[in-house]
C-alpha cells in the first residue's frame, strides 16, 4: 500500500539525520561490543582506572561490582573547576554512550594525529580541536596525517581513519593488541552508560516467555466463549 | 454470604457490577481497534503504580533531580525496569490514544449521540498531554529544561495576559527551582487527579450513550422482546476477556521494548536528556518527544511567532468541532464514499508527515513542507462539511457484519 511506502520513506530520512556523524571529519568504524563478557568489562574498566581516571570521573557507578573491584572509587576521582582547562575540563563519563554512541568512542580513541599547531601537541579526526591530549602515545604510538586538513575537510565523510593515517613511531603494543584494548574500555564505557543492559538481557526472556504462555490460554478461553456468538450470529 | 447481603444492603455493589459488566451489552462486532480504550486505561494504571515508586526516590530540586534519576536506574533494585516502564508508559499511552482517536474518526463515533463522550475524550488527550510535558521536565536534563522554555515562551508571546501567565506557571522570571517544583506538584498530583475523574465521566458517558460499531449503525435500534439489543453481548464476560487478551498482547510488545530497547532510538529518552540541565548552554536542536512534534511543527511552520502558537492551539482544539462539521449520512467510513475516504487519508498522512518533521531541524526544505501538511491537515477540518455532503455514500446494512 502506498501508505506504507510513506512511512518507510519518512522513517529513512529520520534515521538518515539522527544517525549521522556530526562533526567527525572520517567514516565511523564499528565497535565490536560484547557486553554480556564478564571478563572483558573488568579488563576495560581497569584500563580506565589506570588511564582515564586521572581526568575523568564515573560518578554514577558508585557501587557498582565491576567498576569497584577494578579500583574506580569516589576517592579517586578527579574534581575540576568549570573554568579549568580553558573552560572545557573533562566531563563524567557515565553517560557518555547515552550521548556519544559506541562507534564514535571506538573510531575516536584511535583516531589522534601530530598535529603541532595545537596546544596538546596532537589532533583528532573524530573530534576536531579537542582539548583533550592523546592518553596512548607509549602504547599506540604516534600517527602522521597522510593528506592536508584542506582535502580532509572538503572530504568530510568519506574516507575511514585508517586510510589517512600512518603509525610513524611505533608503540608497547601491536595494532591489534591497540584495537583489543580500546574495545574493552568502550564495552566497559558501554556498560556503565546502562548497567541494566545485563539484567534486562537476563530478564527479558522469562518476562516474554511468561506472558507469551499467558497469551495462548487466554487466547484459547477467548476463543471459545467467542466461537458460540459467531455461530450464532451466521445461523440467524 | 451474610457478610455480602450486609454489605450490598448498603453499597450497591452487585448491582453495579450487573449494570456495567454483566448486563452491559456491547455490539458484537467491534474490532482491534477498540482495544484502544481498554489499553490507555491500562496504561494509565502502569503510569500511576510505576510513578508512585519512582516518587520514592525522586528528588525535586535542581541540584538533586538528575542524580536522583541516575542512581534510581543504577543503586536501587529494579530501579531501571521502574524508570523504563514510567518512560516507555509515556510513549505507549501515546500510541494507544493515536490509534484510540483513529479508531473514532474511522467509524464516526464523534457524531450523535456521543458528542460529549468525544469532547471528555480530547479533554483526556489534552490533560495526557499536559501531564507528558511536566512529567518531562522532572528529570532536568539538557532537553527538559529547553523543551520547557520553548513552551513557556510560547506562553509568554500571547499579548497582554501572556507575560504574567508565564510567570505564574514558571513561578519565577526564569525557568528555575520554583518551575521544577511546580511542574512536580502538577504531574505528581494535579493533572493524575484530574485524568482519573475525568476518565470515570468518559466511561459514564459511554455506558450511558452505548459504543458505536465498525458499521457506525446503532444497536439499540434493534431490541428483541426483552429490550436487550439482538446484535449486543453482555460485556462480561466477552469483552473482558477479548480486552485481557489484547492487554497482554500489548505488554508483550511494550516490555520487549524496555528489556530489549529502552531509548528507543532516542524516541523514548533522547540522547540530549542524558547531559544534565544548563542555562548557559543551548543543546545544538531543540526536539519535542515525538507525540508532540506534530503541533511542534505546525509551530514552527507559521511566519509568525503568534499566529505560530495560535495555530498550534487550533489544530488540538478543532477536533472538538468534529461532530458538527462531519454531515454525512452515514458514520461509519464503510459506507462513505470515496471523498471521504481520501480526505481520511490525506488527514493522517499530514499529521505524520507533521510528526516527523517537528522531530528534524527546520530547514527550508522541511518548513515548506511542513507548510503544506498544515494546510492539508487544517484543510481536512475546513473540506468536511461540504466533501461529507458531496460525496457517493453507500448505504449502511440494518443489522451489523460480523
Ligand atoms: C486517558 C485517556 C482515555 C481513556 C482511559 C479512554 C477510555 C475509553 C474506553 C475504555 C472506551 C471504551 C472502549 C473503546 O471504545 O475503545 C472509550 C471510548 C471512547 N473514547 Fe476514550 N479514552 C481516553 C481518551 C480519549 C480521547 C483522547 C478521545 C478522543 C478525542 C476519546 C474518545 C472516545 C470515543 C469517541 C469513544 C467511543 C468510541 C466508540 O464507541 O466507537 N477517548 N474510551
């Protein structure tokens, strides 16, 4: 029906202009996200201890199991004066899924250059001009951009990180032991946006499955007291 | 036995019961789309119960709500299904009075003698809305403090009474602490209290008038000997259990939803809301929850800041002309004819045309079509006098199909 045509064509161009990528100047690459590994969240919020915390706080874990036993604790987390770090300090990242996605974080994280003319010494395709310095130099290493910002720029979009961008000296860890390690803190970070997620995957069936055997004895009872009016009304 | 005498001696219980439930009689054919009415009394039930937890751990004051939130969904036992049912709840009571109203312009059920039932009914969609919009405000997200300040400035541009109207619903110059905690007394008791009494004399209505049926012709016309309706069944027990079927089809689909896909997309909770409130920053859109975007966009799509919002108000308010405006023989869309039908369709493809476009950026392209779904939307309203007289009706059986 032509109707229905209308609504997927609605539909689309909604979800083109939600889904979009903002400001990044790069194609976002897809985060492997594997919330349901008990191991690999721990793991990634221990990388977040030892990296991010210095910065970030997660205030709205506070008593969480994971985040505790990987050593997150109110204690430590940093407090910064609104007007600190020029006016943009490092936010809490609780929530930052919520606002961000998965991809963004997972395509960002790898996505920082040289680039001298900033005052942290590098730049991101992802999130242009960020204050935010670059926390893997040991670990990634440092990449060159291969193209100028000019072409970048006009060609917003269209290429992915990885084809603009070259490891010049080489880090502690391989580039997939890098990749390995940004996708766990993005779980982790996954994870902490919606701790729910774990119980509702373990819910979710029971509840469905509950009222799905509801479902067919009332449907069954319905039926019956339902088939004697048809009846009726087909015989008069 | 003697305690249930005692009693109806002097509450008449049983009685009631046999008058609304057992001795009701409804027609035997109404279809899934009167399953409406049933669901938004359930849903509003879920609203009530789950609101009533979350008032527990609520905490209205601007340094406190959005934490309050946070560690409901995360530190408090079954916080987040609370949180998700009471948000998720919102958007489904939506859908349900959509289709619910559908349902009424699809079968003429607005058209005598259910004229009043029908005013109670966009009554209850208003206050629905009303208790959506302070409900919204209450968790003092970026998006709840700047959906509230659009629609409080929309207040404040009404000429001479707008300035003072806007500060005695903010209950401040600005939106601040005094507007959250009045907001707070408002969707917390006011408008439930008000929703609850007003959908009680719905109901009185509709037991008083009888429901119309798909072929939008009166049961009560064909009475057998006893004065019982021939096409009527008792509404209990068929209609109970018929409602209790589709109340569990719904829950079905509404909690694959909260344990599969809480946010919807953004739809249910945006993204923005997730970022605490801040004055000195205004989020890059401002986006209406999508059951508003419709009047959102009728809004934005007029020139002029005034005629913006009178237009706004109009487009709710005019369906209560309905009744009179619609002229045809016949109620049901059955047996109306093909102008009718168009008109029907063209109605609903404006209003979700409208509905999208509120929740996209206003740009030209977008603003001149929303342009034109609020002349076709309006024009709906305005056409129907005359396409419902003008039009190739057919003429409706005497006793209903099954
Ligand atoms: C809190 C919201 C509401 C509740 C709880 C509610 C409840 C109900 C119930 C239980 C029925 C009988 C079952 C049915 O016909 O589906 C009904 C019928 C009806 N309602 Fe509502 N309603 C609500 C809002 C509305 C709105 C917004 C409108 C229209 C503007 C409306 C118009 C009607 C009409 C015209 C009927 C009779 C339909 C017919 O007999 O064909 N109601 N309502």
């Amino acid at each position: 029906m032509a109707f229905n045509h209308w609504m997927i064509l609605l539909f689309s161009v909604w979800a083109n202009i939600t889904w979009a990528h903002g400001e990044s100047l790069v194609e976002l690459d897809h985060a492997p996200l594997n919330i349901e590994n008990r191991d690999q969240l721990l793991r990634g919020a221990k990388h977040f201890q030892q990296v991010c915390l210095t910065c970030h706080s997660m205030h709205y874990l506070r008593y969480d199991d994971i985040t505790q036993e990987a050593g997150i604790i109110k204690e430590r987390m940093p407090v910064w004066d609104d007007l600190s770090w020029g006016g943009r300090p490092p936010p809490d990242l609780s929530l930052i899924v919520k606002r961000r996605t998965a991809d963004w974080l997972y395509t960002f994280l790898r996505a920082y250059y040289i680039d001298d003319t900033r005052p942290t010494g590098v730049n991101n395709l992802v999130w242009p001009n960020t204050s935010m310095p670059n926390p893997f130099i040991s670990r990634q290493g440092t990449q060159q951009l291969l193209i100028s910002e000019a072409h970048l720029h006009d060609s917003k979009g269209k290429y992915r990180w990885s084809q603009v961008l070259k490891l010049d000296r080489p880090g502690q860890m391989s580039g997939e032991e890098f990749d390995q390690y940004i996708d766990d803190i993005v779980n982790y970070l996954v994870y902490a946006a919606d701790p729910s997620y774990l119980k509702r995957e373990a819910y979710g069936p029971w509840v469905i499955g509950y009222l799905l055997i509801l479902l067919f004895f009332v449907a069954r009872l319905s039926m019956s007291y339902w088939d004697d009016v048809k009846r009726k009304h087909h015989m008069k | 036995m003697s305690l249930n005498k005692w009693i109806n001696d002097r509450l008449p219980i049983d009685d009631f019961v046999d008058q609304h439930l057992r001795h009701y009689y409804a027609p035997k054919n109404l279809n899934f789309l009167y399953f409406f009415g049933s669901l938004a009394m359930l849903c509003l039930g879920i609203q009530i119960l789950s609101g009533i937890w979350l008032l527990m751990y609520y905490e209205p004051t601007v340094e406190t709500a959005f934490d309050s939130v946070e560690y409901l969904m995360r530190d408090i036992p079954f916080g987040w299904l609370l949180r998700y049912t009471h948000a998720a709840g919102a958007s489904a009571f939506f859908v349900i009075l959509y289709m619910h109203v559908y349902r009424a312009l699809l079968y003429g059920s607005y058209r005598k003698p259910r004229e009043l039932l029908w005013l109670l009914g966009l009554f209850l969609l208003i206050l629905v809305m009303a208790e959506s919009y302070t409900g919204y405000i209450l968790p003092w997200g970026q998006m709840s403090y700047w959906a509230a300040k659009v629609i409080m400035n929309i207040f404040g541009s009404i000429p001479v009474i707008g300035p003072p109207l806007m500060h005695l619903i903010q209950g401040d110059y600005v939106i601040s602490e005094a507007t959250l905690q009045r907001f707070f007394a408002f969707h917390v008791v006011v408008f439930p209290m008000v929703l609850l009494g007003v959908v009680f004399i719905h109901l009185c209505a509709l037991h008083t008038v009888g429901s119309n049926n798909p072929d939008g012709i009166e049961i009560k016309d064909n009475l057998d000997k006893d004065g019982i309706p021939v096409d009527g069944v008792p509404f209990h027990p068929y209609f109970t259990i018929k409602d209790i079927v589709a109340a569990v089809v719904f829950l079905i689909i509404f909690f694959a939803v909260i344990f599969y896909d809480p946010t919807f997309h953004g739809l249910i909770l945006e993204k923005e809301n997730f970022i605490p409130a801040d004055p000195l920053v205004t989020p890059p859109e401002i986006k209406p929850t999508w059951y508003l975007a419709p009047y959102y966009a009728i809004l934005r799509a007029v020139p002029d800041q005034l005629l913006g919002a009178l237009a706004m108000l109009a487009s709710l308010f005019i369906f209560a002309f309905m009744p009179w405006l619609d002229r045809a023989p016949v109620k049901s869309m059955r047996y109306k004819g093909t102008r009718s039908r168009v008109s029907l369709f063209l109605f609903v493809v404006s209003f979700l045309s409208l509905m999208v476009l509120g929740l996209l950026p206003a740009t030209p392209t977008n603003t001149i079509l929303a342009r034109i779904a609020t002349i076709v939307f309006f024009g709906f309203f305005l056409t129907l006098p005359y396409i419902t007289v003008y039009d190739n009706h057919k003429t409706p059986p005497d006793r209903v199909r099954m």
